[in-house]
C-alpha cells in the first residue's frame, strides 16, 4: 500500500523561533512522494533550511501560493535550476534541483525547457495548483535521488521550517487509513472531547450499559456519554463487548448524553444506501470522498469494495466533510 513515509527527524534545537508555523500551501508536489522534517539538519558546513521532498525525476511541481515568479534562471546554476515564487501572502517559496535532463535520461543536457513549463519565467503570475516545473537533480544535487529542496521565508525573510506546512497541505489531497487508525487512539481523541471541570458519574474511556438494556454507551472525559450510530460504529472501535460495565438506571440517566460516536478514522469507507459515493473517515468523523477507484485501490488494496460499510441516511449529519482525496 502505498502512504505518506512520515518520518520526525528533528536534529539540535529549532533554528529559528517560527520552527512550527503553518503557512496555508497547496502541496508542492503531484504524485508519489516521501519526506521527513530535514530541517536544520547538518549540510556540510552549514545547515539545511528546507525540506526535501524525494520523487521521481519529470514529477510536476505546482505553485503553492498565487504570486509572481522572481527568479527563473535560463542559464543553470551551480546549485542547479529553481524558481523563487514570490506569494501574494508575503512569503516568498524556492523551488530547487528543477529537473535539467532529457526525459528517461541522466544526460544533464535537458535544459530550461525540461525544467520548467512553457512561459515560466521571471514576472510571470501563477496561480495556486498551476503546474511549474519538474523534479530533478540538477545542480549540486547530482549524485544524489531527485527530489525537490523547498523552502518557505517569512515577510521579515526569515526562514520557516516548511514541514508542517507540508504536512497539512498533503493531508488535504492523500490519506492514509494506517495513520489515521494510529492517531485515533481513542473516541476522547478523535472527538477532541474536553476534560470535565466538575465530578463526574461515569469513568472516562469506558463503556456503559444497564442489565435491562443492551445499548451500549461511550463515556467521555466530559463526564457525558456517547451513542453508537448503530453496529458497525461499535465494531469499528471495539472488538467485543468484554470491557462494558453495568451501570443502574438510575446511574446511567444521571449521566448526560452530549454526542454521537462515529466510525473509527481508517476502520472502513463508508457511503449511504442511496447514492454510489464512498468515503473514507478522518479524524472527528470527517469524510472524504474516494474520488477514483486508483485513489481506493491505493489505500485499502484491490478487495477495497469489502471495506465499505452502508450508514444511515438519518447518521449522515453527524459526519464533517472534508476534501476528496486526489492523490495516491
């Protein structure tokens, strides 16, 4: 299956004071990718102040931001091709190791024309998503795999680590059904459900029923309890029913509803009887439509169609959509 390597790599302390800020991009890149945050890694004698984003060589670049392009050089490099997109946010994006090869060789003899698109040049306007260049090796990249160095700087040009920036601008095209099983280490997680100020009636984290009835209940942290869509939401969280404990009526009319449980982020994709639709489930029962059979081949495998599960319509509510997932 292929997924996102997500690899935390931090090496020394953060170079600058703005190391986490999320600057809102389109992902850089389109297709395969893998990085890891390299940031303010060793680079011979001085530091590393970008990510590097390993893909095949001809893979497309996009600008991220809309902006103009300042500088595009013809004539290559010794650090090799790159294009420094000057954002209409303020932020300025470098681009480098475009690629300088004929296509399906190492040759070094591609030229411009193989490392950006047509009519990418100094002062040209882009759009956010538009196609730019390609990844490559070029420059002082050369005995190295292709991959695209990318830096972000701020309006004072201060540098910023681009990871987390990356990170969320991936996850808003790709997903990754083992990851997001791994983040969701509990319905208090996943529901963002908040700590209760005062006593509670029931245990965080647990399950609770009365002997006359078998609905089972979710206690939150808040001190309310959870109901299960149906069936297959339990399941998705819970294997059996061992760890639920019995509570009495009394109890449990004492304790609140406050919400509903919804399937389990990377359990199943979902969709409702009256439409072909299907989603998979993000974290706090976001969903995101499958926009391709590739798109569901790549996350849930070839039998994908047996790990889809029908909801109710009347259930559907509950759930957040969030972006289709375009990316394999």
């Amino acid at each position: 299956m292929r997924y996102l390597a997500i690899v935390l790599a931090l090496i020394g302390l953060p170079h600058i004071a703005f190391a986490k800020e999320i600057v809102d991009i389109a992902f850089p890149l389109e297709g395969e990718v893998s990085f890891s945050d390299d940031y303010d890694s060793p680079r011979g004698d001085g530091i590393h102040e970008a990510i590097d984003i390993l893909a095949e060589k001809m893979t497309p670049i996009v600008a991220v931001v809309d902006g103009v392009i300042a500088y595009a050089p013809m004539d290559e490099p010794s650090y090799g091709y790159m294009i420094t997109l000057r954002g209409d946010d303020g932020y300025s994006y470098a681009y480098i190791h475009l690629n300088n090869d004929t296509p399906g060789t190492d040759d070094g003899e591609g030229g411009p024309e193989n490392a950006y698109v047509e009519g990418i040049e100094r002062g040209e306007r882009v759009e956010r998503g538009e196609h730019i260049a390609w990844v490559g090796d070029s420059g002082n990249a050369e005995q190295t795999a292709s991959h695209l160095h990318f830096e972000i700087e701020d309006p004072d040009g201060d540098s910023v680590n681009p990871y987390e920036s990356l990170l969320a601008a991936y996850a808003a095209i790709s997903y990754d059904p083992e990851l997001e099983a791994e983040l969701a280490t509990s319905i208090n997680v996943d529901r963002d459900i908040l700590e209760a100020e005062d006593e509670t009636h029931c245990t965080s984290d647990s399950l609770i029923r009365t002997e006359e009835r078998s609905t089972v209940y979710y206690c939150g942290r808040d001190g309310g309890r959870y109901v299960f869509q149906d069936e297959g939401t339990y399941f998705s969280w819970y294997e059996g029913f061992d760890d639920v404990e019995f509570v009495t009526a009394e109890e449990l009319a004492s304790i609140p509803i406050k919400g509903v449980v919804t399937y389990k982020p990377g359990s199943f994709l979902i969709k409702v009887p009256s439409s072909p639709q299907v989603y998979a489930v993000a974290r706090g029962g976001t969903l995101r439509a499958v926009t391709t059979v590739e798109v569901a081949e790549s996350t849930y495998g070839n039998d994908w169609p047996e790990s889809v599960r029908d909801i109710s319509e009347a259930f559907f509510p509950a759930y957040d959509l969030g972006n289709p997932i375009t990316t394999i």
